[in-house]
C-alpha cells in the first residue's frame, strides 16, 4: 500500500513537472517570437511559432504573435485564420483587428479589409493611428481602382540655387598634353555658372486593365526651367512612356517603351528612345526584390559624333522596417557603345550602386536621403589628354516632403554631386538646393 502510494505521488509529481515544463516553454516560445518581431525578423517569427499551431491554437497570445509573423511573412490567409481566432475570443481587441485588416488588404479584399479598417477608427484610437488608417483606407482604394482604368497626375513649381548649371568644369583653364601640355583659358559659357532658377513641369499616367492580371500603362511628362541669369542654359524637357504589366501572385513583370528629348536654350540637345524590362517579388510584407535591364539609343542632334547605344542592367533590394523606415539599395553595370567608328574614347563601360531611405518623422512629414556612387572606364586613349578616361561620380540627397493634404506638399531638398577624373577637363562639382510645392490629382 505505501509503494503504490508512493508510485501515485510520483507520478504527480512527474505530471506536475511535465506541466511545468510546458508552461515554461510556451512562455519562452511567445517571448522568442515577441524578440523576434521586434527585432523585424517576421519570418523567423513564422517559422518557430507556425509547427506549435496544432496545440496552441485558441491560446490568445500565441494565436495574436502568429497571426503577426504570418502576415510579416506573407502568409496572409495563415494570418486571417489566427487573428480570427483571436477576435472569436476578444472582439474588441484593436490591434488584431487592425491587423487582420492589413491581411485581408494584402489578399485583395478591399472590402472587407476596408470594413475592418473602419471599425478600428469607431473604436476610438489615437490621431496618428487614424491618420494611418486612412492611408490603408486609401491604399486599398487605389487597389481597387486597378479594376478600372485610372488616371492620375500631377503639377509642381521649384524654385532653387545651382553652383554649376551647365555642368561644367570649376577650373578657369586645364592643360592639355595633346597640345604640348599649353594651358586653354575656358570662356565664361564652357567653365561652372552659378544662378538662381525656377522651373514648372507636369505629367499624367494612365492605367488601364486588360484581364488576367494584365494592364496597359501610359505616361506623359515635361518641364520647363529658366536661369535668372544664364538664360543660354535654361532646359527644356519631355518624355513619354507606353508598356505593360503583369501581376502574377507575389511577382510583377514590366515592359515599357520610353522617348524623350532634352532642349537648351530652346535648341534640341538631345533624344533618346529606348526600352526598359522589369521584375519586382515581394518576398513578405516587408522585403521586396527586383531586377532590370534598360537599352536606350542616344542622339545629340549637334553632335553627332557622341551618339551611342546605352545599356543598363541591375537588381535592387527594398525593406519596411516597422518604425515606419524604408531602406533601399540596388547595383548595376552601364555600358555605352558609340555608334560612329574610330571614337572609342568616347565609350565606356562601368558599374555603380545606389542607397538610400525614408522615415516618417511624424504624421505629415517624410524625411528622405541616398547616396549614389558610378565608375566609368573609357574604351580609348583620349587623342587630346593621351590617356584613357576614368571616373568616379559620387552623389548624395537629402531632404523632406510635408504633406498639408493627401494633394498638397512642399519639399525642400538639397542635392551633391562630385565628379572625379583623371582628365581635368571633366572634373567638376555641383550643389544645387531646391523648394517645391507639388499637387497631385
């Protein structure tokens, strides 16, 4: 009898400690994934949360941290089905219903992710959170728009400074080894012009689908900006664009003709028509990636002699990061072919490579800046410099936008660029500071 006892009280005590265990490792599971949502590692989050579902479903919190890193993993239908079950058991719970609302957004259904969206706002939220909402409330919208032909567009005013308007060198005089190493004076046109501008330019684009996850895309766009000084340097611009696309599942292929042509001082400088291929896969909710390739045939109308075939190819990297931040990187290889005979120097292949970002500072204003770095190695010697050309240009950006409406925003923005050559007569440096004030209908 006391054995048996002893058995029963052991097994208790087996039990208990099984219990125990259990609860102590479903506390370091939802901590584990809270860290890793946290840390905006949505996927990982999925993957150690998604094999326990079987014996926790119905756990509130399991099933609201599961249904958080399917949706940052992409598993949207997975997401609609935790967060259901989060609201079956708390209906007034904002937070899954706002973000069951984002899954039914990312599935396609607007509606209902619209409806959800406004029940969140009636349950009484904060300002800022309202104004987000709106944003999803407008996003899907605009989805649902692409179920009809749209168009939209947009008209902006900037004035600005610029140290080097024609872009060309800061040095008053180079020597030339070609010519005996004799040092040429630059007239006033050929070396850097400051001056103060304003520009106007507008454009529009059209969407229209086709069925089957098809649309024919349309553009429209051009400019117009004038030096208070050095009116030989006002610029003239215009392009236009035709293609398609196609949406299959998490992938979007592009195809788009483009032409456009550059005025100065109301003489055409330059045109270029060309083609440009794209593919874009949002990998989840917060990582997308993409690739590129672009062919534009260059022509100067006074100079011929630099027309040329130019092709670019490239891939680029996108993450949302949850503080509402936006990182983006992309590397490419450019070359250019020119299309006369005996001028190789005036070709050139590279690489190059472009970072940057955005934040929202606060509910109104969007701050925003990249880098931007590009090596040219020329095909030739220079017959003038009697060495090949090689150069790196290096850029950066910053600024910020402030929304007063959804149509209304002005940026001001300022904009570096560095040229750096082994032949002086393209070294050059430019800083250019700018205001403008869009709207956009």
């Amino acid at each position: 009898m006391q054995l048996k006892n002893i058995k029963k009280i052991g097994a208790a005590m087996i039990a208990a400690f099984a219990l125990q265990s259990s609860m102590a490792y479903a506390d370091e599971l939802t901590d584990r994934a809270k860290a890793l949502l946290a840390a905006g590692k949505g996927t990982d989050a999925y993957q150690l949360l998604e094999p326990a579902e079987a014996t926790r479903a119905g756990d509130r919190d399991y099933d609201f941290l599961l249904g958080l890193a399917a949706l940052e993993a992409g598993q949207n239908t997975r997401a609609v089905f935790a967060l259901e079950r989060v609201l079956a058991m708390d209906p007034n719970n904002t937070r899954a219903r706002a973000e069951i609302a984002r899954a039914y957004l990312a599935l396609g259904e607007t509606q209902t992710a619209t409806q959800e969206f406004e029940t969140v706002k009636k349950q009484g939220v904060p300002a800022d959170v309202t104004m987000t909402i709106d944003r999803y409330i407008a996003a899907a919208r605009r989805i649902e728009d692409q179920n009809a032909t749209s168009i939209t567009g947009y008209i902006e005013a900037t004035i600005g400074y610029d140290t080097n308007v024609n872009v060309g060198p800061n040095k008053s005089s180079v020597a030339i080894p070609g010519f005996g190493n004799l040092p040429f004076e630059w007239g006033a046109d050929s070396r850097a012009n400051t001056d103060t501008f304003a520009s106007l330019g507008g454009g529009w684009n059209v969407r229209t689908p086709i069925g089957d996850g098809y649309s024919l895309l349309a553009g429209l766009s051009a400019s117009q900006r004038n030096n208070f000084s050095r009116q030989q340097f006002d610029m003239q611009n215009g392009d236009a664009n035709i293609g398609v696309t196609a949406t299959r599942d998490k992938d979007v292929y592009t195809l788009m003709a483009q032409s456009g042509v550059v005025s100065v001082d109301g003489i055409r400088f330059r045109n270029h028509i060309g083609l440009t291929g794209q593919w874009q896969r949002n990998l989840d909710a917060r990582n997308q990636v993409g690739a590129f390739v672009q062919y534009s045939d260059l022509h100067y109308a006074q100079e011929e002699v630099r027309d040329a075939d130019r092709w670019v190819a490239g891939a680029s990297y996108a993450h949302l990061y949850r503080e509402g931040i936006m990182a983006f990187a992309s590397a490419y290889f450019v070359q250019e072919r020119p299309q006369e005979k005996d001028v190789g120097w005036l070709g050139f292949e590279g690489l190059g490579m472009r970072i940057g970002g955005r934040i929202n500072y606060d509910t109104q204003t969007v701050l925003f800046g990249g880098a931007t770095w590009e090596y040219r190695d020329y095909n030739k010697e220079d017959p003038s410099f009697l060495s090949k050309r090689r150069d790196n240009q290096y850029g950066l950006t910053f600024g910020a936008t402030r929304y007063f409406t959804k149509e209304w925003s002005v940026t001001p923005q300022l904009s570096l660029t560095l040229n750096d050559s082994n032949v002086a007569l393209n070294e050059y440096h430019r800083e250019l500071l700018s205001v403008t004030v869009r709207r956009e209908f």
